[in-house]
C-alpha cells in the first residue's frame, strides 16, 4: 500500500510539473557562436555582435561599477588628458518630525548636488535651480578639487543608500531612482513629480540599493572646477545635454534616516598656484554615447538595483505560492489515494 500511495505522488507531481512547463527542457540558442577573443554584450533573446573598443570597454566597465571597478589609466573622453581619482561622500538625510518623503540630487560634471526631507510627496521643496549647489556635504572630494583643481568632468558616478533606521515592523515606503538632463530635473516641484519622471520604483527594502549616472552628450567637455555655492550652470556646465542622477523618498515612516554615499570618477586638471604641472597630452577619446547605448541594448535596467529588488520580491512570492502548492498538491494526492482504497474496499 505504502508503495502505491508513492508511486501515485510521483505520478501527480510529474502531471503538476508538465502543466507548469517544468518538463520541458531548454531551447538551444540560436546564431552563430563568437569567435575566440571576440567581445560581445547579450540582449534579451538575441546576440548583439556589436563590440566596443578598448577605450569605450573602459569606460563601460566603471559606468557599471563606479565604486569598485580600476580607475582608467589615461582619459575616455577627447581634448586635454588630465588626473583621473575616484571621489567620495558620505552623508544622511534626517527625516523630521511629521514628515515622510525627501531627495537626493547629484550633477557629477559639476560636483553639485543637494538633498533634503520633506512632509509628502506633494509637498513642494525649494526651486532646485538655486538648491543644487557645489558644497563640503554635496561635493565628492571637495577639499581637493576646490582647492587644486582648474577645470573637471566625470567619467562615472554612483549613489548608493539605504534606510539604516527602519527597523524590521517598520519597513514601510518607496523609492524612485533615474537619469535625466539638468533642465529636467530643474522642473520638477515635489517628490510625486521625480515619480512621474522616473526610470524605476520598488518598495522599501532594508537592502542596499544603488543607481548609477551616465553621461549625456555635453558631459565630455570640462566645467570649472567647484567653489562655494556654485551652480551647475555657473561653472560652465550645460542645461539640456548634461546628466543628472537622482533617488526619491516616500511614504517613509516617521523620523526616518536616509544614509547615502556618492562616488564621482573625476578628471581634472591643476590650477597653476598649485604647483603640478599640467599634462601636454592630448586624447581622441571615445565615442560615450555609443558606450552608454551598447549597455542600455545589452541590458535594460543596469544602472539601478531597484529592478532586482522587484524581481527578488517577485520570486519570493512566487517561490512561497509554490511551495503552497506542492503542500496542496500532497494533500490532495493523499485524499485521491484514500478514496481509491476504499472504492476497492481496502
């Protein structure tokens, strides 16, 4: 009897299984196999046989990992080669009282960033044409590329945060991360508008999360190096073809802290009272945009993490329903296996 009731467990597993399409095994990929040494990205079902060069492989690598990938040798970017140092900050936003959403700006050309908590999401939070600004708490490596440094532009940069305060009852809330142009990001007014503008969004997780810049066309050229107070545009930086980084708040728990840091690849170059001498090399550079599209084709959503915090929580809820299932499918298996007996009066 024992023997019965398992084989007829097995045969209702393997009929589950076959449904789900769990029997079928794996489809060959189809196209031509590369050729030894050849780079190659992947697309979502296909080959893309487009390859970067040596350069633009350089830069595409510290797009996608600011923070840990080695800092370029020479420049990616044309004109004047200058020092390239890997930037960094970091810094909280301390959610008030009363309130439940806030901010986090960054403009790597420039330096310039600002973050702030406020109410809501409806709540309006000062003009940003005048709140985004180079400063000690906004600037990665302010002491030395106010100080020493004439003229910068970024290669790569990177926020990175989490929500340190939230405790595991209180896990609560949303975030929003994307890139946009400078201009863009000026016309938003409050925190549901950075939402509607937004490349991603997932709930609140105790995770680290992450989202990366990439440059847009005028990002290549260098802006005046930070001061006090300065602006993107007062430093010589662009409003529609630069880039700007961001990650938005809400329904936060009240008096949440929101600790964050920022990694900006920065090139620059010396001011003359600093006593280094200036590079006599030039670069041809590399094409970025066709970097920044190559990873954009090969794979949609590599610049933030919010897209796998959303699959994580899909597959847990899906890996829980499963797991009901197969409980179900068992006790079900064992009412089948009792009515059977008794049909033969067993």
């Amino acid at each position: 009897m024992v023997k019965v009731q398992r084989s007829l467990l097995k045969t209702l597993e393997r009929l589950a299984l076959s449904k789900r399409g769990g029997g079928q095994g794996q489809r060959r990929r189809r196209g031509r196999r590369p050729r030894r040494g050849q780079r190659t990205t992947m697309s979502a079902g296909r080959m893309d046989r487009r390859t970067l060069g040596h350069v633009e492989a350089a830069h595409a690598a510290i797009l996608q990992r600011p923070f840990v990938a080695s800092v370029p040798e020479g420049c990616v970017y044309d004109g004047e080669q200058g020092t390239i140092n890997r930037c960094l900050l970091d810094n909280t936003i301390a959610i008030g009282a009363g309130s439940t959403a806030g901010i986090i700006v960054f403009h790597p050309n420039s330096g310039a960033g600002h973050s702030v908590g406020v109410t809501d999401g409806s709540t309006a939070y000062a003009a940003l044409t005048g709140t985004v600004t180079t400063s000690t708490a906004a600037t990665p490596g302010w002491q030395l590329l106010s100080n020493t440094a004439s003229k910068v532009r970024s290669l790569a940069a990177s926020i990175r945060f989490s929500l340190p305060s939230l405790s595991m009852t209180t896990v609560v809330g949303e975030f929003c991360v994307g890139v946009c142009s400078l201009d863009t990001i000026y016309s938003s007014t409050n925190v549901n508008s950075l939402f509607l503008i937004s490349q991603a969004r997932a709930n609140i997780t105790r995770d680290l999360h992450e989202v990366r810049w990439y440059p847009g066309s005028f990002d290549s050229k260098y802006c005046n190096a930070p001061g006090g107070g300065f602006t993107p545009t007062s430093v010589g930086s662009d409003l529609n073809d630069t880039n700007v980084v961001f990650v938005g708040f809400r329904g936060l728990p009240n008096l949440s802290t929101i600790a964050f840091n920022v990694c900006n690849i920065v090139e620059w170059t010396p001011r003359a009272i600093s006593g280094l001498s200036v590079s006599s090399k030039t670069s041809a550079g590399s094409n970025h945009q066709h970097t920044v599209a190559t990873l954009h084709e090969s794979s949609p959503g590599w610049h933030h993490t919010a897209k796998q915090t959303a699959e994580r929580l899909l597959e847990d809820v899906v890996g829980h329903g499963e797991r009901l299932a197969q409980k179900g499918l068992r006790l079900a298996s064992g009412k089948i296996f009792e009515g059977a007996m008794s049909a033969f009066g067993l």
